[in-house]
C-alpha cells in the first residue's frame, strides 16, 4: 500500500514538473550544464546503467549511494536558502512601491506651482506690451495712408501734366510721364469704389486713347497714303510718338507699322505689276535688288525713329516677302505656259539666294507661325548623298564603297526665311519634274549605248569586280535632284521625284544589268544543246568565256552596290521629306529587283560550271564499273571536273573579293546542285563490282576533299571555309560514300544486309534501297524479298507517310527514266 502511494506520488511530482519546450530552451540558455541529472530527458535507469555498466562495477555501489546523497543534500541545503532569502522580498517591494508613489506626488505638486506662475508672468507680459501693439498699429495705418496720400498727389498731379504735355505734343516727357502714371494707378486698384479715384483713372484712359489717336493723326500727315513721303526725313517729335506707342495699347504699335510697310512698299507694287516686263520670272533680280536699296535707305533715312525692338527692317522685308510670293504666284498662274525649266530654276536659284541673304541679315524673330512653315531639321545621316549641302553643281558622288562609311561634315542650322517667297513656286514642280524624267530617260539610253559601244568589262583580278561606271554616275545624278527638289520643297514633288527615282532603277535594273546579262543555253537537264550534239565526239559542253564571266561577276558587284546605296537613298529621301509623307516613301521593290539581278547572276554562275560537269559525270554514269579489275587513282572524269573547278573559280572569287558572302552563295548553291546531280549520276552506275565500287568510293572521297577545299582553290592565300557551306559538303558526300559501302556489303545473310543499309543510310526509304539493290545486280525475284524485309524492319512512319511511301514504289524504275531521257536526246539531235 505504501509503495502505490509513493509511485502515485512520483507520477504527480514529474507531472508537474513537466516544463514546456520553450521554458527548458531559457533554463538551458541561463542555467547551461552537462550533468545527465539536468538533462529534460533524464532517465533513471539508463543512468543506473551508465554508473554500473557490469556486474564488478557493483562492488563501488556503497561510494556511488554516499555521492548521491551528499549532492542531495547539498541541493536541498541551497534549496534552503533560496526559499528562506525570498521571505523578506514582498515586504521589501511594498515598501519600495510606498515611497515611489509619495515622490510622484511630490512631482506632481511642484509642476502645478509651476504651471501657475507661468500662467501669472503670460498675463503680465500681455498687459505691459498691449499699449505697444497698439501704437504698432497706428504707426502701419498712419505710413499706408501717408503712402496713399503720395500716390493720389502724384496720380493728380501726372493726370494734369499728362494732359497738358499731349496737347502739346511733348512725346519725349510724355513716355516717361505716362509709364509712371499707369504704374501708380496700379495702387489705386482696390479703392475704384471711391468716385474721385474712378474719375482719375477715366481720365487716364482718355489721355490715353486721345494720344493713341493723335500719334496716328502725325504719322498719317509725316506719311500719307496717297502721294509722296514728306521731304525732310523723320523728325524727334515722331521718334518719341514711337516710345510712347510702346507704352499704349498694342493695337497702336502695329497700325503704326502696318502704315509704314504698306506706305514703303507702294512703289514696288507699282513697279512690279502684273503686266510690267520686269515683273516676269526672267527679271526676278530686279525685284530683290529693289528691296535692298529700299533696306538701305531706310537704314540711313528711318533707323533710329523706330525704337531697335521693333525691328522694322526685318518687318519690311518680310511684308516684302509675303507680297512677292503673292504677285509671283499670280503671275505665273497665269503665265504658266511660258514656264521652262531653265527658266523656273533661275528663279527658285534667286530666290532662295534672297532667301539665304536674309538669313544673314536678320534673324527672323518678326515670323509668326502661320507666315512661313519652317522645315525640321533632319538628324545626322551616314549615307553617301548628301555631306553638306553643296551646290550641285558641285557635288560628287563615291564611286566606291569605302567612300559610304566617311564621317560626313555637320549640318548648317536651318534657314528661318527658307521657303517665304519659294513656295510660289511648288505648284510648277511638275516642270521640273518632267524635264528629270526626261533626262533620267536620256541617261538611261546613253548607258545602253555606250555599254554596247565598250562592250563588256575587261577581267580584273586584283581589286574584285568593278562596279559599272554607269552605277555612279546614276546615282550622282540622282542625289543633284534629290538636293535641288529638297530645296525647293518637301512635300508632294519630293514624291513625284521618287516614283521616277524608282521608275528608272527598275529601268537601270532591266536594260543594263538583267539586259547585258549572258545567255545560257542549257536545258532543263543541265547539258548543252552542243554536248547533246557532239557527246558521241566527247567535245566538252559550252562554257562562258573569260570575259562572260568577269561581266557577270561585274553586273554582280554593281547591283549590289545598287541595293545598298538604294537603301541609303531611301533613308535620305525621307529625312528630307516631310514627316506627314514619309510612309509614302518605299523603295523596296527596286531593291528587290535589285536581289534578283544578283540571284540570276549567281545561279548563271553556277548553271556555267555545273554544265561543264556535266560531261564528265556522264561519262562516268556509263563506264562498265563491272569489268574493273583493280584500285588505282583517281578515274578520268574526277579529273574532267576538278579542271573545270580550277578554271572557273578563282576567276570568279577574284571577281568577287569585294563581295565575299555572295562568293559564298556562289559555292553554297554550286554544291547543292552538284552533290545531288553526282548522286543520281551514281545510281546509274549499275551493275558495280566490288573492286568497282572501291574506286567509286576513291573518287568520292576525292571530290569530297575538293568541294570542301573549293572556296580557296588555287589561291595563295587559303582561308577556312564557311561553316554553312562545309556542313553541306560533308552531309552530301558522306551520303554518297555511305550508298556505296552499302553496296559493297555482301546482300547475304539478308538480315545483316538490311539492318546495315538502315544503319548508315539515316534517310533510307525503300525507293534508295531498290536502286542500291539495281547498283548491286540483283534480279527481281531477290529484290521482292529484301524489300519485304526492310518494310518489316523500318520504323512505322506516320500516317501521311504511309501514301507517300506507297506512291513511291508506283514510280518509274532508274531503267524507265534512262530510256526517257535517251529518246529526248535522239529526239532533239533529228529535230536540230
């Protein structure tokens, strides 16, 4: 009974000292120990068992019992002490809490007795200083209307003066008077309910207006309208009527000045009418020679009456302006028939040198916004049509294509006068326009014949094929009326200029390059009318000639040169021309016409030397590869076209230094036609021995090495081949190499035969593998077999190459196509 109740009382003590994780965490991080005793996972017989881990170990029980008991007693002695240490502390703490709440009180009683004397010195501060902020108050009232009183002495006094000074004519005080007038009546703004201040403020404005009035009466009677200026030249009285118009309403000012331009300018309207000689275009110099002395004179006679702000010269010069371009208009409007090119550029070469002489002169700040439309400024450009803006009669054109890349000099800031008299002139663009289209139109004919008179390039091998001369000269002509139309105007006859920019490139694309362009006689099988003639003789087939191909490598390099520059061409045109029409600029398809030269240039090269191989892969197609007995070099007709590639390809890589990557497309294109015409080639090459399938593979591997050696041969400098066009070599000839290791496999035992064929051919399909078996010489009865065969071991293909692979075996056999291709030859030599 005894040691239930002890166990109970175990299990209820080690409930309630079951402390929670994060309590034993702090115990631990304050109180750290090793001793097991410690431990939160304390285990009594695994501790036993660790004091007395064997049965020899219980001789020491008596010692460990005695440790244990003096540190349970040294436990409960500091246990002890604690407990008695801590019955004094909540006597202390009340005690401690007692006196901390008296000197609260304490605080609080002082900071009253201080908040009540600052309360007492704030209503003693505001009783000495209440008298002060009155008289502060006084004082500010009594300044303002001491102040006020001034301004009203002054405002009366000027009103008074200002009135006797205007009946006067004392202009000179007057603007001085008058500016200090309306400047104190601006005080007087919040007291106009005060009649007195409304009647002097009535009175100013009809000082105002009566001076107004009377300024416009002196200068009417120093410059009528009708009749002649008054001798004697401008006096001060006027001088100082103009500063005080300055000062009146705006409205002033500018009748003076309308009076004044239109009174100086009423000569030139009677010299220059409509039916006067010298009003005509022929006579345009007349007209701004008039203007300058006109400039001058005033300089010297009216320069210093009108204040400098003014600015009445300029203002003359731009009514001026506005008038000619109104007359010249009408004029040529109704002139229009008698407007010739020459004619009309003598006039817009005038104008705009008037044009540019004002920009020199003034600077253009009297233009309003709906005088003159003043042209953006086009950003920096690289391209090789315009450096500076030169005469064009001066300008020149790069000929070559380092020239496109120069830095180009900056470009003048724009003239602000540019376009006030010479947009008279847009509406009879199309003069001009006609006559270019007329010229381009000549150009292009003097081209055709002198191209046909010099006849073709002479070879060049040292820089690259040259660039036609008639290309640059083209384009100089090209950018001379780009720069003369932007200068006369930036809106539709830029466009107009354009379509026949575009018209005479496809022209220039057509008649000069595409035109002169060699003719190939090759049929669509690749061989010559004259191979298919004299084969049985072995002459070799019709090739170009030294000089067709250096043309073609020239007509090449021009018309590259023509899509770049055109390209440049079609970017300046729509920085000169404006924003609103610049989608209206596109030379796209010229430049596509242009592609299409160099593509037909190129596949004309490389029908040329695929031709020439022709012969030579027909022989080969016909030896008896049966009846070879041994291995020895390269066969005859792998020579035949090593030669051919010796011949042509330095010739044109040479002629085409200066545009390598079309070099490139050269040898790309070549080898993708080659490689697949030696391929069908090797397929008629049956039935094939075994010894002749060794030197079929010898040879492959020979024009293997020299495809992939072609873009360098016989040159001194030898550069790696492109990636692009290596990658086409290797897969296409390793293809053939791969089709004859197949067929020098033994065809037994069937199995292996298939599984190898499927092995080394990737792209193998049951129509290669017939042809393989026909290299071989099986009969049919055998070839049924291994077709059935490979059926079963090829991958199922998917379901739309299922029809494919069925429609496959229902084409001609390689024996069909020969006889095809054997009665088309007996069938042309009868016909020829």
């Amino acid at each position: 009974m005894m040691e239930e109740e002890e166990l109970e009382f175990v299990e209820e003590l080690e409930a309630v000292l079951q402390l929670t994780p994060e309590v034993q965490l702090a115990i631990e991080q304050v109180f750290p120990s090793q001793d097991p005793l410690d431990r939160a996972d304390f285990n009594a017989v695994e501790y036993i068992n660790t004091l007395f881990p064997t049965e020899q170990s219980l001789a020491n029980i008596d010692e460990v019992v005695n440790k244990i008991r003096l540190k349970i007693r040294r436990l409960d002695d500091n246990i002890r002490t604690v407990v008695r240490g801590q019955t004094n502390v909540g006597q202390d703490g009340r005690q401690a809490l007692e006196e901390a709440q008296k000197a609260i009180q304490q605080l609080f009683g002082k900071i009253k007795d201080i908040k009540d004397k600052a309360e007492k010195s704030e209503q003693m501060v505001k009783e000495i200083t209440r008298d002060i902020k009155q008289l502060d108050h006084a004082k500010r009232h009594l300044t303002t209307s001491i102040t006020t009183l001034n301004h009203l002495h002054m405002l009366a006094g000027g009103v008074d003066s200002l009135e006797a000074m205007t009946r006067r004519r004392q202009y000179g005080e007057v603007a001085n008077l008058l500016q200090g007038v309306m400047n104190v009546l601006e005080h007087f703004h919040k007291y106009m309910g005060i009649p007195q201040i409304r009647q002097l403020s009535e009175r100013v404005k009809a000082a105002q207006t009566e001076l107004g009035q009377q300024i416009l009466a002196d200068f009417e009677e120093a410059f009528p309208s009708q009749g002649t200026k008054r001798p004697g030249g401008p006096s001060n009285v006027l001088r100082d009527a103009c500063l005080v118009a300055n000062i009146l309403d705006p409205r002033i000012k500018q009748e003076i000045i309308k009076k004044f331009i239109k009174q100086h300018l009423s000569e030139y309207l009677v010299l220059f009418q409509e039916n006067q000689d010298v009003a005509w275009l022929d006579k345009i110099d007349r007209r701004y020679a008039w203007i300058k002395r006109q400039l001058v004179d005033y300089e010297e006679k009216y320069g210093r009456m009108f204040p400098r702000e003014w600015c009445m010269a300029e203002r003359i010069a731009v009514e001026f302006c506005h008038v000619t371009r109104t007359e010249l208009a009408k004029i040529m409007r109704t002139r229009a028939k008698e407007i010739e090119v020459k004619l009309l550029l003598f006039a817009i070469q005038r104008t705009t040198n008037f044009e540019g002489f004002l920009a020199k002169r003034f600077s253009g700040c009297t233009l309003t916004d709906g005088s003159l439309k003043k042209l953006e400024s086009p950003p920096p450009s690289t391209n090789p049509f315009l450096e500076d803006e030169p005469a064009p009669e001066t300008e020149e054109l790069a000929t070559e294509k380092g020239d496109l890349d120069q830095p180009k000099k900056p470009k003048a800031p724009d003239n602000p006068f540019h376009g006030i008299v010479s947009k008279c002139f847009e509406p009879h663009l199309y003069v001009y326009i006609e006559s270019q289209d007329k010229n381009l139109g000549e150009l292009i004919d003097r081209f055709v014949a002198d191209f046909k008179a010099q006849g073709p390039p002479k070879p060049n091998t040292d820089e690259g094929g040259a660039v036609l001369p008639s290309c640059a000269d083209l384009f100089v002509y090209y950018k001379k009326c780009m720069v003369q139309c932007s200068q006369l105007s930036t809106g539709e006859p830029m466009i107009a200029l354009t379509t026949i920019f575009q018209k005479y490139l496809r022209e220039y694309a057509w008649k000069i390059l595409s035109g002169n362009l060699p003719k190939t006689t090759t049929s669509s099988g690749g061989l010559t009318i004259s191979s298919l003639l004299k084969e049985k003789e072995g002459s070799e087939a019709a090739k170009f000639t030294l000089e067709e191909l250096c043309l073609i490598c020239g007509i090449l390099s021009t018309a590259e040169y023509c899509l770049a520059t055109t390209q440049q061409l079609e970017e300046k045109l729509k920085e000169k021309v404006d924003v609103s029409l610049i989608e209206r600029i596109n030379l796209t398809g010229e430049m596509d016409t242009f592609s299409t030269v160099i593509s037909s240039s190129i596949q004309l090269l490389v029908q040329d030397l695929d031709a020439a191989c022709d012969p030579a892969l027909t022989a080969m197609s016909k030896m008896q590869w049966q009846n070879v007995e041994h291995v020895g070099d390269q066969s005859p007709y792998v020579t035949s076209v090593i030669l051919h590639i010796k011949q042509n390809v330095p010739i044109i890589r040479d002629n085409l230094a200066s545009t390598r990557k079309y070099f490139t497309q050269f040898c790309i294109k070549f080898a993708n036609s080659f490689i697949p015409k030696f391929i069908t080639h090797l397929f008629k090459c049956k039935p094939i021995s075994m010894v002749g399938a060794e030197q079929l593979l010898l040879d492959t591997h020979s024009l293997k090495m020299v495809l992939l050696d072609l873009p360098s041969i016989g040159s001194q400098v030898v550069r790696k081949a492109p990636a692009s066009y290596t990658k086409i070599v290797v897969k296409g000839m390793t293809r053939a190499e791969m089709i004859l290791k197949v067929v020098m496999a033994p065809h037994e035992p069937l199995v292996v035969f298939v599984d190898n064929y499927i092995k080394l051919l990737t792209d193998c399909n049951t129509e290669t593998f017939q042809k393989i078996l026909d290299m071989k010489g099986l009969k049919r009865s055998e070839q049924s077999s291994m077709l059935e065969l490979l059926r079963q071991r090829l991958p199922a293909p998917p379901s739309g190459a299922e029809s494919s692979g069925s429609l496959s075996l229902t084409a001609p056999t390689p024996e069909q196509e020969s006889s095809r291709i054997r009665k088309l030859e007996k069938l042309i030599k009868k016909r020829l």
